[in-house]
C-alpha cells in the first residue's frame, strides 16, 4: 500500500459509518504502524479509524488493506489466503494434488487458473491451450473498450470486482490514480505483483487437479499509480462521489444485490463521471437472492431505463456507448465457457 494513500485518497471506515436523516456520516483511517516497509509502500502494517468512538484497527498485508466491517468472519474464510505466501506452481500443484476437489485450496488454485488465463493470456508464456473455440486472452474485447478510455484522461478510476487485475490495467493507462478493488485476497495478491512489473508464476489447469506452470507479465501495462484495497464490492471503503471513471465487469450477476451495487456504482460516481458496467446476467440463486433479480426477461434493457431514469440513483445518466461483448472463461485444457456481455458505458448528468 502506498504509504501517503491515506492524504491522496480518503480511505472509509466501514465498521462506523452510517446514514442518517442529515446524510451520510463517514470516518476516515489513518496510518497507526507501518510494520514493514519498502521503497514508500506499506508491506505490513495497521490502519485505525480515526472516529473516536470506534477506533477499529484493520490490517495491511503484502501492501493490501484489508477493510471490512466482519474482519473475523473474512478471515474465517480467508485467513489462509491472506497469510499465504507465494509458492511455485509445482508446489501449489502438488498440495492440490491431494484433494479432493472442494477443499479451499483446490478450488483457489483453479480460480486463479481460470481468471489469469482470462486477464492476462495474451501476456503469459506457454499461451493458454484450451479447446479449438476459446481464445488465449478470454477478456479482450472488454480489454479493449477499457484501454479506449485511456485517451480521455480522468484523475481517479475504480474497479469493483477487480480480480487478477487486468481491468485496472488498462484503466491505470488513462488515470492519475486507479484503485482495484476486490473479496479475493488471493487474486489482489497476484493482481499487485503483475502491476508492479514483476513476473507472476503460477499453476494453469490441464484437467482435474493437475497442472502446469505458466508465467504472465503486465510488461507495459505495469504501472505504480495503483493502489488495491480488500473489501466487499457491496461496501467499499471509499469516499462518495470522489472517482471520474467507475467500473464493474461481469460483477452485477456476482452479487447478493445486483441493485445495491449499482446503487454503490452510483454514490461512488463524480457528477458527470464516467460509469462502466458489463454482465451476462447470470444470475443463479445460490449467488443473487431472488427479491433482487432485475428486468425478468430482458434485465438488459431495464438496466438502460434505470439509467436514463434515474430510477434507484442520485443521478440520471446517458448512455455514451452499448455493446454485446463476449468474455471466454478457459476451465481447463478440453473445456471453456463463452458468456454474452452487455456492456454498457453511462454518463452522468448534473442535477
């Protein structure tokens, strides 16, 4: 973590802050301890909200703040991936190896498989070989439409959902400061190393749990003007309307409320800011409770009219830019998944 992020970019309880009558009431953190440090980041350390009545302490760990308001129950399902250090492919093959195929571990290691595959294969070494039909680089066409952007310069861009962080990426190109945010300790981990330059090693599924190494690079897409937060898409500890450019791909059909996350998209967005949000709208009833579900038979076109409208949001919006999109998912060697994303870029009006 960037040891001066705290006076570049106001970081929010997200333990003490509530919404009154009078509007929304917000503590910023600061700094407590910096335990390890290199080169002006924060490595480990603590960070204390500043509210006198909460004064709740969050971690940092390998330079990622850890900010959510039930540190016990993250850590309850997370606690491994956040003290993990990074391991060769082959080691981290070998003790998924052991099985079975639900344990935390395994499943890690296949997500992160699938998802640096889809961020970054066109950047790693052997390229992806999954089936005849799915592309090297899952995630390029919605690379694409990011790394446009990059000619209309913004000082401040988020990604909620940001994953292994090719996103950020291609939003760090066009913005003074870009913030990627996500639950996943584990891929902000790999997300971090690739931006600061660094080759990521890791293992790439070729059927079951048995895997291969590969190595990505960001090469020039590295960038220091990044800063990664761990923290629920749905409560992010960041100030409101404080971002020119705002994005969420693939992230609505990934959450209890897809509504109340564009209500975050929303709060998060400067007045005429820019407003990114692709899905396929998958909703599946173990993820998105079905009181939330949106636009019956086309959730598409009623995301439209909630943005022209305003319906929900504190503002309305234009929509700049539409799209079908399709995001290839590599599974393994002999199986991939194709999804058709709307996307859908907005514009956000003054009152």
């Amino acid at each position: 973590m960037r040891a001066a992020i705290c006076a570049e970019l106001p970081l929010i309880c997200p333990a003490c802050r509530v919404r009154t009558h009078a509007g929304r009431e917000l503590f910023t953190l600061s700094v407590e301890a910096e335990l390890v440090g290199v080169a002006g980041e924060i490595e480990e350390g603590i960070l204390r909200c500043d509210n006198p009545a909460c004064r709740r302490r969050y971690p940092i760990l390998d330079g990622i703040p850890i900010l959510v308001a039930d540190l016990g129950a993250f850590l309850r399902g997370q606690l491994d991936a956040a003290i993990e250090r990074e391991l060769r492919p082959e080691t981290a093959a070998l003790l998924a190896l052991a099985g079975p195929d639900e344990a935390p571990f395994a499943e890690r290691l296949a997500h992160l498989s699938t998802y640096l595959d889809a961020h970054w294969g066109d950047r790693a070494e052997p390229p992806p070989d999954g089936p005849a039909h799915t592309p090297p680089f899952g995630m390029r066409e919605l690379a694409e439409r990011l790394g446009a952007r990059a000619e209309t310069k913004v000082a401040r861009a988020v990604e909620l959902g940001a994953s292994v962080g090719r996103g950020v990426a291609e939003l760090a190109r066009g913005a003074a400061l870009t913030v990627g945010v996500d639950l996943h300790f584990g891929a902000l981990q790999r997300a971090r190393r690739l931006l600061a330059g660094a080759p990521l090693a890791y293992a790439r599924r070729l059927t079951g749990r048995h895997y291969s190494p590969a190595v990505a690079r960001a090469g020039e897409l590295a960038s220091p003007n990044v800063a990664w937060i761990c923290a629920d898409a749905l409560d992010p500890p960041l100030a409101p309307g404080g971002f020119d450019r705002v994005v969420a791909l693939n992230l609505l059909d990934n959450v209890h409320s897809p509504l109340g996350l564009l209500s975050v998209l929303d709060g998060l967005t400067a007045p005429e800011g820019e407003l990114i949000v692709a899905s396929p709208y998958s909703f599946s009833s173990q993820v998105v409770g079905e009181e939330h579900r949106f636009g019956e038979r086309d959730p598409g076109g009623e995301l439209v009219r909630r943005f022209r409208a305003g319906d929900g949001l504190e503002a309305r919006y234009q929509i700049e830019d539409e799209a079908e999109l399709t995001w290839w998912l590599r599974r393994d060697r002999r199986s991939g998944h194709a999804y058709a994303v709307h996307y859908i870029r907005a514009r956000r009006l003054r009152s």
